[in-house]
C-alpha cells in the first residue's frame, strides 16, 4: 500500500501532466496538461491501462528486492 506509481510529461524542464496511482487518474499542471488530462481521464480504457502500471513495474520490482 505504501507504493505509488507515478508517470510524468514534461517539457522545457516544467512538469504538465501527471499520472499518480494513488489518484487513480491523471492530473494537469499547465494550460496544455490540464486539456490533456482531461481527455485521458475521460477514456476509462486508457485509464485502467494506466492503474496496471502499478502492478506490473512496482509490485514486481518489489519482490526482486
């Protein structure tokens, strides 16, 4: 419970979008990020895709160490 999965875009060294798992959905920064997140959060695919990442890249890292 303690792990978070969190998956950025970035641009000219500034952070516009966000994706965390402990919010279950993306989040916006910037005028660009905010238009962005919106549109991914809207497609329940994309986002269930993104909520998987956590199981595959955390929890399996975790067991190795």
């Amino acid at each position: 419970n303690d792990i978070e999965f969190i998956y950025s875009g970035y641009y000219n060294m500034d952070e516009i979008w966000r994706f965390s798992s402990s919010l279950g959905k993306f989040v916006g920064y910037t005028e660009y990020g905010l238009k962005q997140a919106e549109n991914w959060n809207k497609d329940p695919s994309y986002l269930a895709q993104m909520r998987a990442q956590k199981e595959t890249y955390c929890k399996h890292n975790i067991d190795i160490d």
